[in-house]
C-alpha cells in the first residue's frame, strides 16, 4: 500500500456518525471483512491517516486501538502497522449460562470509563478513594442511591439507603443479621443459586413453597408461616430468576398482606425491575416496615459495579444489617462506589441502562424467532426459562450441549426443594456478538429438536 495514494477503504466520517475513532475502526473492519484489506497489508502512518481524514492524530491513534482491540491489526515495531492474519478460536464455547447484561450498541464503554474516572478523580479527594469507609457508604452513595430507587418508590430519604458491594453480600447479610442458625427462609421452588448458598454456609434451611404461573401463591405462603414461623421470606418478583415470571400488582399487595399479618420479614431481591416493561410496584410499597429491597446495578449495567442498594426503612434494623455486612464485607471499594456514584449522577447510568433494555429487547426477539413454541421469556429482561420436551431431561440437555460448545443452566443449580422441574435457564447477554449468539441459539435449536443419543463409553 503506498502512502501517497489514498487508501481504498477510505471512510466518509459524517457528523451524525458517532465518534470518529469507532468510524474509522468500522471502516477498518468492513475493509478487512470484505476482502480490500488483507492480512499482511500495511496501513499508512497515523500522522499521514490523520492528514487524509483531516483529524487530529489522537483520533487515528484511538482508532488503530481500538482495530487491535479488535484483533483487525497488529503492529511490528518500526516497521509499521498491518492488517493481522485471522485469531484462531480454540475454543468456541458459546456462553448462554451467565446473566450479565448485553453490551449495549452505539455505547462507547471504554471513554465513558475513561470520563467517568475522570470526573471522579477531579472531583474527589485520592486520599479518600484510598482508604476505609465504614456505615454503608458516603453521604453522595446513599443520595445516588435514593436516585437510583426513585423510579420505584419516588423520593426517599437517602439516609434509609445502605451501599453494598452486591447483591449477594446484601442477601447474606441480612440472613446473618435476621436469623439464627436453623431457622427457616421461604422460597420458590426454583429460585436465585446465591440464596441456597449462603442459607448453606450459614447452617439456615430452604423450605420451597408452591409457585404457579404468577409467582409464589399466597394461600401457600401464609400456610407455611404459619407452619414453619420462618425467619425470612426471599422473593424475586420481577423476571424472576430463572423462570422470567414478573408476579402482578395484585398479588404483591396480598404478599404484603400476609407478611404484615404474619409479622414475617420479606427480602425482595429486584434486580431487573428498571430493564422490565412497566413493572408493577415493588412489594416494599404496601409493606415497607416488613420488606428488605434490594437493587444491583450488576444487572442493568455491568457486573464489574459490584454496588448493591438496599433500603431499610428502620434504623435500629439497618444498624444491625451493617453490623452482619461489615463480619464479612466491610465496605464498597470506594473507587468503584464513587464511580456508580458519578454515572448516576451525571445521567451516564440512564444512558447505559437504556442501551442495555433496547439490546436486550432485540436479543429477545432473535430467541423468540429461533426457539419458536419453546421460547419461555418475558420479552425483556437477561433470560429465558426453556421447558424441555420430556425425551430430555435438563442435566441430560446440559451435557449434550456442552458436548456441542454451547453452556446452558439446568433446573437443578435453582432448585430449593425436593420438586424437580425439566427446564434449562438460557442467558442471552453474555455473548457479546450477536452472530454467534444467533449461532448458539440456533445449535441448540437442533439440539431440542432431536432425541438424545444413547450413553456410550469411549474404550481408547
């Protein structure tokens, strides 16, 4: 390729084209994709780029980054930089077992970390981010955090909110802090794993309760506080994990009623509720003396934010929460806090947010269209819940799956009790292209469709 001659792949940057860096990275790609750019070709100088494109040289250089990033170029010292030859996938295995949310389209992550880091670092004291913090984060976390609740419950007092590194420190944490060893917690029969983990190594024991295509059934759950006097009820009422069912209002409000009646405590785990198409009210809005809510922002905008708020109405209850979190976590990483902090803020979390529901969404309606009569989701949220044709059992699927490359969750991981149920949770976010993921979903497509082989030995 010769400098003096513009290259061929030449893009237009449009105003209205998002960052330029991304458009001539695109540009890069599509070059090499179909076929005018080859591996083993030079690319021109970035300065001589810089020129062609009338951009400046961080531009062009952001651009190449971001081509290695994706494993379009390579460099070789003074020489220059070229097109690299193809990476060789290894291992293809095709992720649908973890429930992370999709990498929205149109989002550049890498500058909006970059500013975002940025703007904390400006901002706050290093000092600060660089040492402990104690009582549930500062006072700026529990006012992101009473933002971050607001479109559930309006205005609150920030000072009810408790910063948590995660969910699951802050559904371990209110087991230790509300139960004693041997007491009961209610649960569906298929329910979040972290919760049979935790009741586990805490010596607490899982009673399931009778769940229908609504959520847990009320008559059966005052029936077993009645019988058992548990120390906590845990719910996931919205695009419940793993089943997708989001309980309606009305049956949240007789919930509420019976954990008042029973003077039960409820924890509701709600982590997909702000990625839901109109949720109803959290059951924490008719009982919240009673409730324990709990939101991530693991799940809307990505599992490195491991930042949890909960909202605990009463005082002398939070202080024993903090006192059960600290025996095991003592504080959000103030850095990592500090930058939820700052996104949500500055409108940055709504940003992501949205890109993630918008491809979730999409994701969704390739799963519907590839799984057909199978398909078992809500429309919106991470997963899908597959019932199985009864030739296939789910730890049956899972193997055979895996066999194929693909990694799906059987029943078994949620189950709570003794009821097995055939199912397999499918997570649609993980993988990051969609092209494989369409791959994926269609090789266990074929996979369902055919009846499983007969067990053989391999005799080497």
């Amino acid at each position: 390729m010769q400098d003096d001659h513009p290259p061929i792949w030449l893009p237009r940057l449009v105003r209205q084209g998002g960052p330029r860096f991304l458009q001539i990275a695109d540009a890069l790609q599509a070059a090499v994709a179909g076929g005018s750019l080859k591996p083993g070709d030079r690319l021109p100088p970035q300065r001589h780029l810089a020129a062609q494109l009338d951009v400046d040289l961080t531009t062009v250089t952001r651009a190449y980054d971001e081509a290695r990033r994706r494993h379009l170029l390579e460099g070789r010292g003074a020489r220059g930089t070229y097109v690299a030859a193809p990476k060789v996938e290894l291992t293809s295995v095709l992720d649908l077992s973890m429930n992370t949310p999709p990498p929205p389209e149109g989002v550049d992550f890498d500058d909006l970390l970059k500013q975002g880091l940025s703007q904390v670092l400006m901002r706050s004291d290093a000092e600060l981010l660089m040492t402990y913090h104690l009582g549930g984060g500062s006072d700026s976390d529990r006012k992101a955090g009473a933002h971050w609740l607001a479109p559930m419950f309006g205005a609150l007092d920030a000072g009810e909110v408790v910063v948590c590194p995660g969910a699951q420190a802050a559904i371990a944490a209110l087991m230790l802090a509300l139960t004693e060893p041997g007491d009961v917690i209610l649960a569906e029969p298929v329910s979040y794993p972290g919760l049979r983990a935790a009741a586990t190594q805490f010596g607490r024991r899982i009673i399931a309760v009778e769940a229908d295509q609504y959520g847990m059934v009320p008559e059966k759950l005052e029936q077993a506080c009645r019988q058992h006097q548990p120390g906590l009820v845990y719910l996931n009422p919205t695009l419940q994990n793993p089943t997708a069912i989001t309980m309606g209002e009305r049956r949240r409000q007789e919930i509420a009623s019976i954990a008042r009646r029973c003077r039960v405590r409820l924890v509701e785990d709600d982590p997909y509720w702000l990625l839901a198409d109109a949720p109803p009210p959290p059951i924490a809005t008719w009982a919240p003396e009673q409730v324990y809510y709990i939101s991530t922002l693991s799940k809307c905008l990505t599992p490195g934010l491991r930042v949890a708020f909960v909202l605990i109405r009463d005082p002398h209850e939070r202080e024993r929460f903090l006192v059960a979190l600290r025996s095991f976590a003592l504080m959000v990483a103030p850095l990592t806090a500090a930058l939820a902090t700052q996104w949500i803020l500055d409108g940055s979390a709504d940003g992501l947010m949205e890109g993630v529901r918008k491809e979730a969404r999409l994701r969704h309606r390739m799963a519907r269209d590839i799984l057909a009569g199978r398909y078992g989701g809500a429309g919106d949220g991470l997963h899908v819940w597959l019932e199985l044709p009864g030739y296939w059992s789910s730890s049956q699927l899972a193997r055979a799956a895996d066999s194929e490359g693909i990694a799906v969750t059987p029943a078994e991981a949620f189950s709570t009790g003794s009821e097995s149920v055939n199912a397999i949770r499918i997570s649609l976010g993980s993988i990051k292209d969609r092209a494989r993921l369409k791959a994926g979903l269609q090789r266990l497509s074929h996979l369902l469709a055919r009846r499983p082989e007969p067990f053989r030995v391999a005799v080497v």
